[in-house]
C-alpha cells in the first residue's frame, strides 16, 4: 500500500511472470488486484529458461525460492563452440562472481506453477477468456480495459501492462507506435527428455556455424515435482523460412544438426513430428517511456529483446518488485509511477543496448561479426577484468539492482565487488 494508506484497484492484463508476480506483490501490499488472461485456463508458452541471480532473488522474496529450486536445474556455466573447429568462443562461469552465485534452468512451465499456484492461495481474482484489445480513460487518472467480444472491465487506479511483445495496450504509452518488427532470426524450441550421458547437467551448450546456424542444449531440470528430467533444444531460423524448412522434412533438418554436433543425435531420436518443435519469433523494442497517468508496462511489453543474454524473466520479475516498491515508498500514484520508471531506466537501458548488440555476433548473416567474435571478443573475455564483467552482464548485476530489491547476501556481495 501507498503512504496514503489507500488500497487501490489493480487491473494486470497478462498472466505471465510479470504479471503474476506484480499481483503477488501487490496484493501483499493491500491493493485489490485482478488479473486478466486471455486464454480460458492461463498457461506458459514456450520452452526452457534461466533464472538469473536477480529473479531468484525475487523469487525468494515472495517465498517461492524454495519451490522453484525443486523444480530446476543449477547451471554453472554457459559454453559455445565453432562446430567446425571446436574452437571455444563462449564461456561464462556464475563461479567467478563467487561460489554461491549460480544460474536456475527452468522450463516455463514450472516457473508458471509456482506463480500462478501462489496466486491461487492468495485468493487473488483471475478472469479467464478474456482477451483485451486496449483501453479506455475514464477519467485523467483512470482506465478501463475493453475486451474483444465488446465488453469493459473497471474502471481502476491503475492498469498494468504486463502482456508481451504483442501488446494490445502499447498505444496508452506511445500513440504512434507500430508494430514490432521481427528480428531477422528467431528459434525452434523443443522440450525433450534429458539424455543419459553426453552433455554436462550444469551447463548450457551451443554450437555455431559462423553466426548463421546455432544449436543449444539446456537442462532445464522438471517441468513438475517427481517428473521426468528434461532438456531444452533450440535451434535458430529464420521465421520466413519455416514453411521450407517443413517441406525439407524431419530427416533433413536432423541431418544438419548431426553435421555440425553429432552428439545430439539420442536427443534427435526422441522427436517424431515437426509439431514437436515450435518457432519462437524475437523482436528487440523499448518504450521511449514505460508509464501514463493511471498505466504502467513490465516486462516484455516495455521491453522486448532477443533471448540470448537471457534476461526477459528476470527483467520481468525485477520490474515487479520495483513497482510494487514504487507504490509502497511513494506519497501518490504519480509519484510513485514517476519513481518506478526512473528506477528502472539505467538497468532496461544497459541490458537492452548490450542484447541489441550482443545478438548478432550469434544470430545473423554477417560474414565478419563471426570471425570477430571468435578471435577478437573471444580471448578479450579471458582477461580477468572482462571475465567478471561478462559473468555479472550475465547474472543480471552488471548494474547494481539493489536499489529494486533487499537482495539475498550472495547477490549483495557480488553487486558490491
């Protein structure tokens, strides 16, 4: 709750982790919160993530860290090789900012039980089958949201954001925005059962082919408790040529993994039609400002980025807790959506110009961005200073983020190195 002590009514339009979580904060600080989902029974899209050190910290804060570790996988070190050379161009060690720091590989839909389950608990309203097309103001300060099938919900306090890449209520930010432009690469994830032997249970490895094909495996740990170990396959397209790529055929396509990392093949094996695999498209967008009176954006709707630095959970989460924060410190709404953009803007705007600039060198058609990558960039992140820097860009904390969240000791001592 404010410092007004005045409860106020919450409409959170997305049940992903940004929504999910703000609604645990916020219904935690007093305020009436629903939620809004557009699918009849919410789910997770998507295959398998990391969870950096910043989103299990807030995890931790909600009291879920101990549900979430069940469920994962610790990775300790994310590597890559040139498949052709076996030359290592990747390699990022959580040890080097200290021996507790790790990563979590989860699959989405573990992440989404352990949220939406705690959602349950709360008591906090969901309405379901409801897909939203924008919004209208009621007043200067107050929202309604406005359904497909016609109908409205609220009007409320504040409305919030927390829909995706393809959000329907940018326009309440940005009148002029248009459309995200996809990234010229995008993915095709499959969620697999964990090999016995062949791959590292800590590690998340990839192999390229110049920065035009790339191939990973995570373990991502169980998608519920006592459930079978899984892994995460990810391999990169373009999404125009997805229509070729299911006239080639299966056979084809697993005939080019072998070719450049035969050891996946007992992985191959275990995926029978193309509806295994599913393409995930990327696009890289930053609203010029994530706030309007009465409406804020978290997560991917303010922010959107290619997932190789693997930070959009985590993004999503540290913005939950900084604007449940925002609301708790602050002596008014405005001020206290003011106080939250202004928190949040350093650490969105590091992470997105290192993303829009890191991508590349791993997913595009460029002949030279390669062979700098691997014998420029490559040995550069051997030297001490930039090693750290790498492992904290990765961990989340190459910006403090301790102005957002009461960190756990380990998270807290590597941020003040």
């Amino acid at each position: 709750m404010s410092k007004t002590g005045k409860p106020l009514d919450i409409a959170i339009a997305g049940c992903g982790p940004a929504g999910l979580a703000a609604a645990l904060f916020l219904s935690r600080a007093g305020h009436r919160v629903t939620l809004f989902d557009q699918f009849d029974e919410p789910r997770p899209l998507g295959s398998g993530l990391i969870l950096q050190p910043t989103g299990l910290a807030v995890l931790a804060e909600l009291g879920l860290d101990a549900q979430i570790l069940a469920l994962g996988q610790r990775i300790d070190r994310l590597y890559g090789r040139v498949s052709k050379t076996q030359r290592i161009v990747l390699d990022v060690r959580y040890a080097t900012l200290g021996p507790e720091m790790f990563g979590l590989a989860v699959h989405r839909s573990a992440l989404f039980s352990v949220l939406y389950d705690a959602v349950r608990r709360a008591g906090i309203a969901v309405e379901t089958g409801r897909k939203i097309s924008g919004a209208e103001r009621v007043s200067d300060s107050c929202l309604r949201l406005v359904h497909e099938e016609g109908r409205s919900s609220g009007p409320f306090d504040l409305v919030i954001d927390a829909l995706g890449v393809r959000s329907t209520l940018t326009s309440i930010f940005d009148p002029s925005h248009k459309p995200r432009a996809d990234l010229t690469y995008g993915a095709l994830w499959a969620t697999l059962p964990w090999p016995a032997q062949g791959f590292d249970l800590h590690s998340l490895e990839q192999r390229y082919e110049r920065s035009s094909a790339m191939i990973g495996v995570l373990p991502i740990g169980r998608a519920q408790p006592h459930g079978p170990d899984l892994a995460a396959l990810f391999w990169s397209i373009k999404p125009p040529s997805y229509q070729q790529w299911l006239d080639d055929g299966l056979d084809a396509w697993k005939s080019n993994v072998l070719r450049l990392w035969p050891q996946t093949e007992p992985l191959l094996n275990t995926i029978r039609h193309p509806d295994e695999l599913t393409l995930a498209r990327y696009c890289h967008s930053t609203l010029a400002s994530p706030i309007a009176p009465g409406a804020v954006a978290i997560g991917d709707a303010a922010h959107a980025a290619s997932p190789q630095l693997g930070q959009g959970a985590n993004m999503a989460l540290l913005d939950a807790r900084a604007l449940a924060l925002a609301l708790e410190e602050a002596p008014d709404l405005e001020t206290a959506l003011k106080a939250y953009a202004r928190a949040r803007r350093p650490h969105v705007r590091f992470y997105q110009a290192l993303s829009f600039g890191f991508t590349p060198a791993y997913q595009s058609d460029s002949r030279f961005l390669p062979v700098l990558r691997d014998w420029v960039i490559a040995p550069a992140t051997r030297l001490p200073g930039i090693r750290k820097f790498v492992a904290a860009s990765v961990a989340g904390i190459a910006l403090d983020p301790r102005t957002h969240l009461r960190l756990p000791s380990p998270i807290k001592e590597a941020v003040s190195m």
